[in-house]
C-alpha cells in the first residue's frame, strides 16, 4: 500500500512539473506532450489546450493506440520511436497535428536534443464553408480560434458575417482575433460594429488599444475617456489611460491617471513600478525611490526593480541604500536553467522531460 502511495505521489508530481514545462515554454492553444523521451517504461502526457471546443479529438500514439480524450497519458513499454498525431474536428474543418518522435531508450541518460520538444513539428487545417449553416459556421469559428488557429478563424468569421449578421459577442471575438493576428485596421472596424450593438468599457478599452497601436493616439485618448465614463471606478482603465497618455508625451495628465488608479487600487505592484519608472525619466527621483519601495512591498520583485531602485537612490545620494539595492538585485538575478532545478549543482545531465 505505501509503494502504491508512493507511485501515485511520483506521478503527480511528474504530472505537475509537465505542466509548468510546457507554461514555462509559452505553450498556448496547441496539442503538446511530454517527456519527449526517457527509459521504458515511460508514461507520456498529452494535452490540447481550446479543444474543448472540438467535436471530437483524437490522439494516435504510433504504437497501436489511441485516446479521444483532451488531456491523458499513454505508457510506452516497448523501446523504438513513435511519432504521435492529433486531431480536432469542427463542423467543416479539421485541424491535425504531426511530431518529433518520442524516443523510448533503455538507459536514463538522453543521447539526443529534440528540435521541437513535444510542440507540433507541422500542423494542416482543412475548411470550408460550403452548406454550413451560420450555427455550424460560428461553432467552426470559435473552435480554431480556441485551438490558436487564427488564421482560419478570421476566415471563418469573415463566412459567416457575409451569411449572417453576428451578434455583439460574436464581433468582440472576431475584432480580438484579427488583433492578435496584427489586422489591426480590420480590428477596429469589427470593435466599431460590436459598438453599434452594445458599448461596453471592455470593447471600448479593446478599440483603444488598437487605436493606439494604429498609431490614432488622439482617438485612443478619447476613446479611453469614453471608457472612464463608463466605467469611473475601474482601476485596470485608469492604468491603460495613464499608459496611453505616457506614450503620447502627455506627462502630467499621466500622473494623474497614475494616481486615479492607486486611488480606487493601491495593489498593483507592476504600474507602481511603471510610475516610478515615469518618475525617474523626469528627474523626480525621491518620489521614485518612493515608488519603487512601495512596488517592493507590495509584491514586486526581480533584478530590474532592484536595480532601478538602487539608481534613483544612487542619484539621491543615498550611497549605502543603493548598495544594498543592488546585492539584492544581485540575490534576485536567476539564470533559467538552475532556477528550474534549484541550483546549477542539480540540474540533470539527461535531456529535458527524460525519466532519470
């Protein structure tokens, strides 16, 4: 019973730490697996983040088997190389993916260094809009934008307002994918649809954004005071108006959003940061220190802080606060690989996800 408990313990964990990999690794939206090799017998596990939006998913693991589930584990027993596939079926689309090989190998140590991990070494989507019903062609384009295929769901979404006229929740979806995908023109125009039906301070925050990166800052600005109109006590707007007007060179006016947003939220360690950052640009250095104290306080940490803190106190002249600024920042400098494992000393020789 205590070695069951035991295994069952070990494969949480091994659970968990596939997890943090594949987050770590900026994993988003696509059908991954991990350990990508290691010693027989060894349990991969798979996931496909968005594709509860799927019809139906289906995982083949090259050695006979197979899962429609959309996340699970396989064990590989036998030694060789699998090459896994996956796929996402949607009402007039499918979406596949191909892999690197796992490589299942009699020892622990790893003799390779895959080039693509367990991400997609190449992935095809097939669709089409023909007979599709504006139902059917909406769940098509909710499910591609789900999996991260956005490219085919913009096409999609553009099928579908040309049979149909989509509602507020649709166009928001549709103006947020197309500005992922950089279409920022086409972005605002989806956002100025969505706004005729519904103005909301979401959208309108949306629109602004893109507004803004469209290089409209005057529009931006005035759509954002449309959103504090709306929405006066929401400290997360005031944030993005004083980002807004620090970029267009609107310092003052900044300062006072800044402040407006501490006012309704003091716990935002990242814009005390930013603040102290506008601070210091304009030589106000001791309401800096200030600021960059009370970032650390309340939750903000990391080298770049800490050596921005020691600068300003530097400048103050405050010689003996800046040097313990900086041995902090020095504390707080990790590199990537040991902060993984804990330290250098402990970092396995094996490759990545491998059963040592």
């Amino acid at each position: 019973m205590q070695k069951y408990q035991r295994t069952a313990k070990y494969s949480i964990v091994v659970q968990i730490f596939v997890l943090l990999f594949l987050l770590s690794n900026g994993v988003c939206a696509a059908p991954t697996y991990a350990p990508t090799e290691g010693k027989a017998p060894l349990t991969v596990y798979f996931s496909f983040p968005g594709a509860e939006e799927c019809d139906r998913v289906h995982w083949s693991f090259d050695d006979g088997n197979s899962s429609n589930a959309i996340t699970t584990s396989h064990t590989y027993y036998k030694q060789g190389m699998f090459y896994p596939t996956c796929s996402c079926e949607l009402p007039g689309a499918n979406a596949s993916y191909t892999y690197d090989y796992v490589y299942v190998i009699p020892w622990a140590s790893s003799i390779r260094d895959s080039p693509t991990g367990g991400n997609p070494k190449s992935s095809q989507v097939i669709r089409s809009s023909e007979d599709l019903s504006s139902t059917d062609l909406q769940k098509q384009a909710e499910g591609l934008a789900a999996i991260g295929e956005l490219k085919y769901a913009a096409d999609a979404y553009a099928d579908l307002s040309r049979i149909s006229s989509p509602d507020f929740e649709t166009l928001t979806d549709y103006g947020d994918v197309l500005a992922d995908l950089g279409r920022l023109t086409e972005a605002e125009a989806v956002y100025l649809q969505a706004l005729v039906q519904n103005i909301t301070p979401s959208v309108l925050k949306k629109m602004a954004e893109t507004q803004f990166s469209l290089g409209k800052t005057s529009e931006a600005i005035e759509t954002m005071n449309r959103t504090l109109l709306l929405s006066p006590d929401d400290a997360s707007s005031y944030a993005s108006y004083a980002a807004f007007l620090q970029k267009a060179g609107r310092t003052s006016e900044a300062l006072d959003a800044y402040d407006h947003s501490f006012k309704l939220n003091d716990a935002q360690p990242e814009l005390w940061a930013d603040y102290a950052n506008l601070l210091s640009s304009i030589g106000r250095n001791k309401e800096a220190a200030d600021a960059y104290k009370h970032a650390i306080d309340i939750g903000m940490g990391g080298n770049d802080i800490w050596n921005n803190y020691s600068r300003v106190l530097q400048q103050l002249g405050l010689k003996e606060e800046a040097q313990r600024a900086k041995e902090q920042a020095t504390r707080s400098y990790v590199p990537i690989s040991s902060s993984m494992f804990g330290s250098s000393d402990s970092i396995p020789v094996c490759g990545i996800g491998s059963m040592c």
